[in-house]
C-alpha cells in the first residue's frame, strides 16, 4: 500500500510538472491574404494539434522548449515554423501558405490504407481532381482516367459500349476498383461501371499502379483504382449543365447539383449530389447501326459525417444509379423487332458505413466499416429479329435476361502509431453473389465468391531518409459456380488459401531525389470476370464465353523500381518520374474463340489458361508549375505485353476447309506507346484555358470476319485525341458565381474509320478515342 501511495504521488506530480510546462502559440494562416478555413497545425513529432476556424484562426497548447510547427492543408503546401518558448508564454505564430500546384504533398490513402503524404508514401499514388475532370470535359469516370501514366481506357463494343481501364498494359479485370476504399465494384460493375459513375460526385480518384496496395485485395495484379466521393467540407450549392454535339449531329445533355451543409462546429455534416444525362445514339458510317450508344443516367447521392467526441467519427454513403443504355439499329422499336439490339437498364446502389476510433495521443486507432452494392438488371442481347425468317424471329424473342448483382464487404482495421514507425492490421470478409440468366438462350451464370482475409503492414522508418513497408495478406477464397450456355455446364468449387506478400521501399537520395522499389504477389480463383459477363454479335449471332474445364488459378509476380525527381526553381514547381515495371504472370485467363458454333448458331469462346506472360515497360511523368495560374503535365508509356509461348486465339474447326488456327505473341490491344498531355492557364480572374490530350499508339485489334469466328488481326493507326477549353468565370455577387465555358473534344476528328457495318458487323471490332470531334458548352453558378 505505501508503494502505490508513491507511485501515485509521483504520477500526480509529474501531471503537475506537465501542465506547469505548457505554453501557448496562436495566429491565423492566409493564402495570398485571403484566410484558411479547416487548416491542420500541429507539432512535429508530438500529438498536439488543432484546425483554424472559418476565418483562419488557431490556438494550440503545446509544451515549452524548441518546437517545430507545421501547417498543412489539402491543396497547400505544408509549412513549418521552429520556435522556442517559455511555460506559461503566449506567441502569435502566423502562416502564409501557397497552394501546391503539381499536388505533391497531397494526403492520400491508397499506399498504406492510412493517411500519408504522397510525398512520404513508399508506393507512387497518383491523384485525379476535379480540376483534371474539368479540364477534360469529362462526365463520367471512364472519360478522365487517360490522364495519368500508365492508365489507358477503351471502348470495347459498338453495341453497348462497354469499357475497361487497363493499367501498365493489362486488361480490365486486372484492376481493383475501390469506392471510397471499399471493393465493391464487382465483375459485373466492371463491365459498364466506369461509365455509370458520374464525376460529380467524385472528390478524387487515387491510382496505384502494379502490385503496391495488395492489401486491399490480391486482384489488385496491375493496380488499384481508388474512388473517393465528395466530403461534406463547408457550406455551398452548385448547379451546372454541358452540352455537347458528338460529330456534329448528335446531342450528349447533362445537368448536376452539388450542396453541402457543415455545422459550426465542424462535428456534423452532410453534401448531397445528383445527375441528369442523357445521350442520344451516334452512327459512325451511316449504316444504320449505333457506334456510340443512347444513353440516360439518373443518379443520386449523399455522404455524412458524424463526430460523437473528439475522438471518433461516424460516416455514412449511399449512391444510386438508374442508367439505361441501348445500341444497335430501330432505337425506336421493341428490340426483338431488330437485326441488331443490346438494351440494358440498371438500378445500382452502393453505400456503406464506417467508425473510426481515436486515443487522446493519436497513437491507436481502429476502424469498422460496412459496404453494399446491390444491382438489378434487365437486359436484351439480340439480333436478326427484322423478320428474315420465323427461326430468326424466335431466336430474337428468347435474348431476353435478367441479372442480380450484390458485393458485401465487412472488415476492421487497427493502426498503433509508434514515434516513428507504423503497425496495421486488419481482418476483411468479402462476398460477391451474380445471377446471370437468359433463360430463351439457356444461358446462366451463377456465381458466389466468399473471400476472408488477413493483412498486415509493418511501417518501418529508421531514418528520416529511408522507409519501408512490408506487409501480406492472406485469402481464403470460396468460389461455387454454375455455368451454362446451351448445352453446355460447367460446374466449379474451389476453395483455395492463398498467402500474398508485399514489400515496398523509400529512400530519399537527397532532398530533391527519391527512389522507390517493390514487388507484391497476386493472384485470381477461377471465376467469371467481366469480359465474361459481356456478351457481344458477330454474323447476327451472338458470341457467349464460358470458362473451360478445370480452370487453375493465375498467379503473378509485380516488380517496380522509381526514380522521382522534384526541385523549386525559385517559384517553379518541377516533378520528373521515371518508373519501370515488370510483371509476370502464371497461367493467366485468356479468352480463345473455339470455332464451335451452338446449336441455336450462337459463337462459342473459352476462357483459358496460357502458358504464362509478362508485361514489362517504362512510365514517363513530367509536370512543371511556374505560379498557381500555370500547370503542365505530360506522360507517355513504353510496354511490351507478351505470351512466353504463342497463344491460340482462334481454333479451328477441322471439318470447315481452309480455316486454320490464329497464333499471337502479343497481347492483343495493347500498344508499345501511350501518353497524355494537360495544360491549364488561368490568365486572370476571368479567363481559364485548357489543353488536354491523349495518345494512343498502334495496337493489335482482333477482328472476327466469318460466322465461325475466324480471327483477322488488323494493324490499327495512331491516335491523338486533343480536347481545348475556355472557362469564364464572374461573380455577380459575393456568394453567387458564375462560370460560362466552351470548347472542343477530339479537336483533329482523331477517330476510327473502318467500323464493321450492317447486322452481321462484328460489334467488338472498335477501337481508338470513344467519340468523335465534339462541340460542347457549359453553365456553372452557385456558392462554390
């Protein structure tokens, strides 16, 4: 007992001791002269921090003695001030901060699943704002992700516009895609998704390319995508509206709202968005038939925050999406009643919720969350129903479907904050149950995936210079599907455990120069993916994929070395990033026509293991702001996408003369060169100009020229997709803006011009820029 009486005397005095130690600095912090609302100030090295307020204003305790005080906010490059002060001494400590033009110390939580600066990160996390989708005129997720290195999206069907994001030359189904840090964007989201999210509802889009976020999921091969929704941040409204002429004929009408509302004291807040659009068909080579699909998307969301304490925070999302889409021919009649029709309408829903947990020093903190995404949808993939025959008339009727889609996803992180060094770990269950039938077709794709995982992370950081994060994750992965088309099923159970380590490292050569390596391991279970949810024509047949007879798992190896200099010239921001990669792949899935018609006359393919393959190449980044008014930023990307041995891509039917077997070395769409190009200049107040563009080398692209699925390989041309714009921007009050903008896409008309027409086209034969020359014209006002 007098043990514990000294012990707690002793500790009552050192809290005394403590408190008699303390002093206080406070000030305010401006950006040329105007204050800094919801700005951090904190101590380096220490747990004490606050926010300025609405005006810009701060007070903080902190210890006496020297300290170091940075000042940071989203958007700014962060400050830091040394002071020495006495116990009981009040200072003003003032901060005048600039913004950061090229983005370099921008918080980003796709390299680690913390908060970090992108400039501390060990993994190259590159960002897309608002400001980059603006520049762009870009509407949907799909038309801004081109402007980064390494990311390349296509088109991959006249019919009904699917697209894909491939990164460091690897297909779609290679990508993880997050919301808001979250995998629910399943296979079936995959096939129109990127699409159907608008970009106004997108705070940023954080790109992680190869293996480094392996521990968000081990199909995270060739990179991971993370998008992050718009937080509640102050009070503001917007209304905006684009118009756009595609070719010259066809109208593309959208309008968006945005609000938010926070409350005084920054402890709750909600931002609501919404979309209108609505786009009508385009036709390429007056045939008839759509190149670009009609399309409407109604979508609408929220997102809250919620802080109970000073310590916790409760957060909620929710999205829906109704977007109908058809191509083909006769837009205006029933589709059965066509030679060519996919018609799809879709009703998504994606929401979530999540708490986080703090101590009072910000070392420990924990995280649960919750996610859902639930879709339905019709659809219609058909043709030949224009009344050729009663047998063609029949087989139009029975292209009728109807599919169900849900992605579940629980887990918890826990993150312990040592002085220097970081420990997270966390457990995560995933769920993915798609119901894909055509029941006419006898066609049925019905699939659970059951996933539990396991990571950790290891934040080591010995010395200001070098960092390492070394981490796995474990799967454990349960895959029941049925898989029928015609008279065809397959049936597959596999139950796999599967250890995916990852290690990443950064070390600082110098204070202009940054080197960064890693390599991670990933793999996939047999599945469907998304290219196997799609369903396209050829010869008015309709061509289905089904996976083959004991599909093995794929496995790869992601290799990544970086040289990442940036240096002030005097004002002048400059970043040049040099990045190589090297990614192998065991038994990859391959998609091979079997020349096998059904007995309906439907093309049959398989998915398919190959032999193996790699992918190796080089990213190239440059970017230079002179002043805030001015930014520069171009890519470009070398790669080489090869089999180790041929793979077979058409196989032949031995009783048809003269067909023979299509053998490619290279992977087919994927060009050795790629870039892209952004130019933004505010010239004043009012003017803004932009200049951005995307290059898109000379590529492999299959074309099917028979009704037995023959393949002919066609050289494609280059493509310099460049898009000008000019915003006007006034205020016809203090809290009432305006801004009237204009310009042109694909300014040169850059755009395929040898599509396959008529109804016995081959729908996947599409490739190049996603539209033609396009007029466009913009309306923007509210509180922003």
């Amino acid at each position: 007992m007098k043990h514990l009486l000294t012990f707690l005397c002793l500790f009552a005095i050192s809290i005394a001791v403590a408190q008699d130690k303390e002093a206080t600095i406070s000030g305010t912090i401006t950006s040329n002269g105007n204050p800094v609302p919801f700005a951090s100030v904190y101590v380096k090295g220490g747990t004490q921090g606050t926010d300025t307020d609405i005006d810009g204003n701060y007070s903080l305790s902190i210890l006496s003695g020297d300290n170091t005080i940075i000042a940071q906010l989203q958007g700014y490059r962060s400050l830091s001030k040394k002071i020495t002060i006495a116990e009981g001494d009040t200072q003003k400590l003032d901060f005048a901060l600039t913004e950061d033009g090229l983005g370099l110390e921008q918080v980003v939580v796709s390299a680690t699943r913390n908060r970090i600066s992108k400039k501390e990160a060990p993994v190259i996390v590159n960002v897309l704002s608002p400001k980059l989708f603006k520049a762009t005129q870009s509407i949907s997720l799909a038309d801004g992700l081109n402007y980064q290195p390494g990311v390349r999206v296509e088109t991959n069907c006249q019919n009904c516009g699917f697209t894909q994001v491939r990164l460091n030359g690897l297909e779609g189904q290679y990508t993880q895609i997050l919301v808001n840090s979250r995998p629910v964007f399943s296979a079936l989201n995959g096939v129109y998704g990127l699409e159907q999210i608008p970009i106004s509802i997108i705070d940023r889009v954080e790109v992680v390319r190869s293996g480094g976020s392996a521990l968000f999921g081990s199909n995270a091969i060739a990179g991971t995508i993370n998008v992050i929704t718009k937080e509640p941040v102050n009070n503001s409204w917007e209304i905006s509206s684009n118009f756009g002429i595609i070719g010259g004929t066809t109208l593309d009408r959208n309008v968006n709202l945005n609000a938010s509302i926070v409350s005084e004291d920054l402890t709750s807040g909600i931002t609501v968005y919404g979309i209108f659009r609505d786009r009508d068909a385009f036709d390429a080579n007056d045939d008839g038939f759509t190149e670009i699909t009609k399309l409407n998307n109604n979508s609408l969301g929220a997102k809250v925050f919620l802080r109970p304490n000073d310590n916790s925070r409760i957060g909620l999302d929710f999205t829906g999406i109704r977007e109908y889409r058809r191509g083909g021919d006769r837009l205006d009649l029933a589709p059965q009643f066509t030679d060519i029709t996919e018609e799809l309408d879709h009703n998504t829903i994606f929401t979530g919720v999540d708490y986080e947990l703090f101590d009072d020093a910000r070392k420990n903190s924990g995280t649960a969350y919750v996610s859902l995404q639930h879709t339905d949808r019709d659809s219609y993939y058909g043709g030949l129903g224009g009344g050729r025959t009663a047998a063609d008339s029949t087989l139009a009727n029975n292209a009728f479907g109807k599919t169900r889609d849900v992605a579940f996803v629980a887990g918890t992180k826990y993150t312990h904050n040592f002085k220097q060094d970081v420990i997270t770990t966390g457990l995560e269950y995933q769920l993915n149950d798609t119901d894909d039938a055509i029941p006419g077709y006898n066609k049925l794709v019905d699939q659970e995936v059951n996933s539990i995982g396991l990571y950790a992370q290891y934040e080591w950081k010995p010395s200001e210079k070098f960092t390492a994060l070394i981490g796995a994750r474990i799967d454990h992965v349960n895959v029941d599907g049925l898989y029928r088309i015609q008279n065809i099923e397959r049936l597959y159970n596999v139950s796999e455990t599967v250890l995916n380590p990852r290690l990443t490292v950064l070390y600082n050569i110098n204070d202009a120069l940054q080197f960064r390596g890693g390599y991670a391991r990933g793999f996939r279970a047999p599945q469907a993916f998304n290219e196997d949810l799609h369903i396209s024509s050829v010869g008015g047949e309709q061509r289905f994929v089904i996976l083959s007879d004991n599909l093995e798992s794929e496995f790869s190896n992601a290799f990544t070395a970086s040289l990442n200099y940036t240096k002030d010239f005097n004002k002048t921001q400059t970043n040049f990033l040099v990045e190589g990669f090297y990614t192998t792949l065991e038994n990859p899935f391959t998609i091979v026509s079997t020349g096998t018609s059904l007995p309906n006359g439907s093309i049959l393919e398989e998915t398919r293991n190959g032999s193996g393959a790699y992918v190796a190449g080089a990213n190239l980044e440059l970017s230079v702001s002179p002043s805030s008014d001015f930014l520069f930023q171009a890519g470009a990307t070398f790669q080489r996408s090869i089999f180790k041995e041929d793979q077979v891509l058409f196989e032949a039917d031995d009783s048809v003369p003269g067909e023979e077997d299509v053998i490619l070395e290279k992977f087919v769409r994927a060009p050795n060169i790629y870039g892209f190009l952004n130019v933004n200049w505010t010239a004043s107040e009012a003017f803004k100009f932009d200049v951005t563009g995307s290059y898109t080398g000379s590529m492999i692209a299959p074309r099917v020229i028979s009704d037995s699925g023959f393949i002919d390989l066609v050289d494609t041309e280059a493509f310099l997709d460049m898009t000008t714009k000019i915003t006007y921007h006034f205020d016809l009050k203090e809290t009432f803006h305006v801004e009237l903008s204009g310009g042109v896409q694909n300014l040169f008309d850059s755009y395929q011009d040898d599509f396959d027409s008529g109804a016995l086209r081959d729908s996947d034969f599409i490739y190049g820029p996603n539209r033609p020359r396009t007029f466009f014209i913009g309306l923007k006002f509210g509180d922003f």
